[in-house]
C-alpha cells in the first residue's frame, strides 16, 4: 500500500516506504524505471531529513576504529545499504538510545535468568539490532501483502485459498507494532514529525500520486511489468 497526501512524516514512514520499495522496485528490472527512480528520491530526501545520509568516506564511526577501514566500508555501501545494515547506528553515540538499551537488557535479562552484570552489560552493537530486525520485517512484509480483486477467470479454489491467507496476513500486520517502533526509535530516537512544507523545502521531498504514476507506466510499457 502507497503512503501519500501525508501533512507530516516521520522515520516510521520511511520505514514503510523503504520497505515497500524493497518489495517492489528494487530488483535490477526495474530498478531504472521511472516509478522506481521517483521512490528513491523520496527515500534519500527523507534519509536527509531524518539524519541517515551516508556520511563522506573519511568519517570516523562514533566508536573509534581504523579510519581508513571504516573509509573503505563506507566507500563499499550503498545509501540504502548504509541505513538497512544498521551503520548508521555506528556513526552514533550509545548515549542516544539509553533507554531502548536499558528496555533490552532488562527483556533479555528476564528471557534468559541472567543478572544485569553479566556480559550483557557490555556494547549493546545496536546495529546488530536494526539489522535483524529490519530484515526479518522485510520478510514479514513481503509475505503479508494482501491478495487484491479478483483474477482473470474465476477460480474457486484458488480464490479461496487467497481468502484464507489474506486472514493469515492481516495477523501478521497487526503483530509488528512493537517491532516497527523498535526500528522507529533506532532511526530517529527523538521522533520528529517533521511538517511535509519543511520536507518540501529544505529537502526536496516531493510527494506523489504512485498510484498514477505506476498506471502510467504499465500502460506505456506494460511488458515490463
């Protein structure tokens, strides 16, 4: 499902976008096609906004390390990889996400009868966490994307079974509450909610009619789709 006409975004916007883009667009295909092209634009201006634009190569992450190591990671990442890998969380002070990591410790803790003195109390590699959990989400999202209308020559069975599933995928959207405001606070930990006039203006946002924009583009070339 699109998001569009929004009065203001957040970081958990560009969660859903980044993942619908993964879904749909991403594959060499159709990665050059212009409904492609106008999602990324999206995308990196909301990058911009919410603080995740790839920082230039020579940057030394928030907890030290070989500059000319992190130079070549950051040299070998793409903007998207740089944000789905988790790396920007080692551009990052710890300090920013006290109380997730506080949140973590004490579930774990509970989860596996371990004191908050043992090793947990060590670098909590928060990139670790964004990394699993937004590829894990990747897979919930792919896999729960409705079944819509009805297909050409009606077919109980098959219909059927889409019904069935579709109630499958509706459980699965209303679980990941909990997961996505996880990644929403490792993205952006103060949770703006930045006005779509601001976007507009000082990051080139450009909010779009995809549903449009895509039947344009089948219709001109729709061996392509």
């Amino acid at each position: 499902m699109e998001l569009v006409a929004f009065l203001s975004m957040t970081a958990q916007d560009y969660i859903y976008k980044l993942l619908a883009y993964r879904h749909g667009w991403a594959d060499h295909t159709l990665a050059q096609s212009g409904p492609a092209l106008l999602r990324v634009a999206q995308l990196e201006a909301l990058q911009n906004a919410f603080g995740l634009r790839k920082p230039v190569a020579t940057a030394l992450g928030a907890h030290g390390g070989n500059r000319h190591e992190r130079a070549y990671t950051l040299n070998t990442l793409s903007s998207f990889d740089y944000v789905v890998r988790g790396e920007f969380l080692r551009d990052r002070s710890d300090e920013r996400y006290q109380p997730l990591i506080e949140r973590a410790r004490t579930a774990v803790c509970a989860a596996f009868g371990l004191s908050s003195e043992d090793r947990l109390a060590r670098r909590p590699h928060l990139s670790w966490l964004f990394n699993y959990l937004f590829h894990y989400r990747q897979q919930l999202y792919n896999m729960s994307q409705p079944e819509l209308g009805m297909l050409e020559g009606f077919a109980l069975g098959l219909h059927y079974g889409q019904l069935l599933a579709n109630q499958v995928k509706d459980v699965i959207q209303a679980s990941t509450k909990e997961m996505d405001a996880v990644l929403w606070e490792l993205l952006d930990p103060t949770q703006q909610d930045i006005p779509l006039a601001e976007l507009s203006h000082q990051y080139g946002y450009r909010d779009l009619d995809f549903e449009a924009i895509d039947l344009a583009w089948r219709m001109e070339d729709p061996d392509r789709y």
